[in-house]
C-alpha cells in the first residue's frame, strides 16, 4: 500500500510539472504572438506612411531641384531670398525622404534565409569589425563550433547594432568596457547571447519605449537600430530584452531556442 502510494504521489508530481511546463509555453507562445501583432501592426502603418509622404515630397524635391537650377543658369544672385528659399525647401524635403527611407527599412525587412553557422565564426567577424581601442571588447563564448540556425547576415546587423551602442554608451566611462557573452541551456535548447556595457545606465521611463521605432536618446542616430534588432530577432523565433542599472551599465540579451 506504502509503495502504492509513492507511485500514486508521484505520478501526481509528474502531471503536475507537465500541467505547469504546458502553461509556460502558452504563455510564451502567447507573448511571442503578441510581438508579432504588434511588429505587424507596426508595418502596416509604416507603409501607409511612406506611401502618403513619398506621393507628396517626390513632386517638391524634383520641383525645387529644377527651380535652383533654372536660378543658377539665369544669373539670379546667390543670396537672393528666392534662391534661398529654395535651397531650404529642397534641403528639408530631403531630409524627409531621408526619414521615410529609414521607414521602408523597416517595412521591408526580407524573412531571414537560414543556414547553419558556428557561434565563432559569427563572433570572428564581429571582433574584427570593433578592435579593442579606446572600449576594451571582451568575448566569452561557451561553445564555438555550436551552429546555429540562423541568416547570418541579418544577426551580424543585430550585434553591430548591440555593439555600436554599447560602446557609446560607455565610452565616457573611466574603463569603457563591453562584454559579449554566450550560453546554451541544454535541458532547454536555449542559446542566449549578451552585451552588457559599463556605461551610465538607461533611465527606467526610457526602457519601455526603447525597442519603438524612431524613439531616440541621443541626437544622432535613425532611431530604428534597436527597432531592427527587435525585428530580425522575433523573425529567427527569439526574443530580445534589456535590464539596466543607472551608474552601473546595461545588458542587452538575445534568446533562440537551438535543437
């Protein structure tokens, strides 16, 4: 009765684990469809955007151009009010299409095309591309002759954009330092890689919005970097998230399931 009951109790723990491991891949499945509605919903209105303003701002640009041009033939003074103005509307309509350009790059991102690639091979060209210099670039790889599933070129755009910003988040830091790791969970066919900077942290109000397209911290930049990464990643089937610590840096980790 005793070895009865054992069993009984275990059969019950094992159905139990297998009833919670159900739930957590519902949840995961249902937050991975969530990304992708909302990556879809993105699109969407991408191209409805770029549609309306390349109708409108082509006809300036082209107008304006043969305008300056006509000015220029027709002897009209450099500095002429006229001239000027025109300048500044075909400047500013080309900073636009500029901006819509950066839309379209979201918008038409291909479907990966994968093919097997070993995690050092993919690193080795990485490290050639951010030299250890004024940021010191260290790498921790668990497993280099790992394959992984992947469009290699697309991934390599998601870690110079990881790589990119990582250092100039640290580089006013005393020892600017970035550090790239990768990890595999064998029980759950996980691959995780990290960057994590030494930098000056990211506010908790700007962490929420900072994987929304064209949401920026800095002057300089598209604003569609991290926008992208996020992008190319849910398309592999992953998912990448950002922790941060304000003083102390930040750590940007990138999740594949890998069989």
């Amino acid at each position: 009765m005793a070895k009865e009951s054992m069993k009984a109790r275990e059969v019950k723990r094992v159905k139990l684990a297998q009833r919670y491991a159900a739930k957590r891949e519902a949840i995961a499945a249902a937050v991975k469809a969530g990304e992708m509605n909302e990556m879809e919903a993105w699109q969407k209105l991408v191209r409805v955007l770029t549609h309306e303003i390349m109708n409108s701002i082509t006809p300036i640009i082209s107008l304006s151009d043969t305008m300056c041009e006509r000015a220029i033939q027709q002897g009209m003074d450099e500095e002429s009010m006229m001239l000027q103005g025109m300048k500044t509307i075909h400047r500013r309509s080309k900073g636009l299409l500029d901006f819509v350009e950066n839309y379209r790059k979201l918008s038409r991102l291909a479907s990966p095309v994968l093919a097997p690639v070993k995690v050092g091979e993919l690193l080795g060209d990485i490290q050639k591309l951010f030299p250890s210099s004024k940021v010191r670039y260290i790498y921790k790889v668990e497993d280099e002759c790992r394959k992984l599933m992947i469009d290699r070129s697309q991934m390599e755009q998601v870690l110079i954009n990881l790589l990119k910003n990582a250092s100039e988040a640290c580089e006013e830091s005393p020892n600017p330092e970035v550090v790239v790791e990768t990890t595999y969970q064998e029980e759950k066919y996980i691959f995780q890689l990290s960057v994590t900077d030494n930098g000056c942290g990211i506010l908790p109000d700007v962490l929420d919005r900072i994987f929304i397209p064209f949401f920026k911290t800095k002057s300089t930049g598209s604003g569609i970097g991290l926008s992208l990464c996020k992008q190319i990643v849910t398309m592999h089937g992953g998912s990448i998230r950002v922790t941060s610590e304000i003083g102390k840096g930040s750590c940007f980790v990138v999740k594949m399931v890998v069989k």
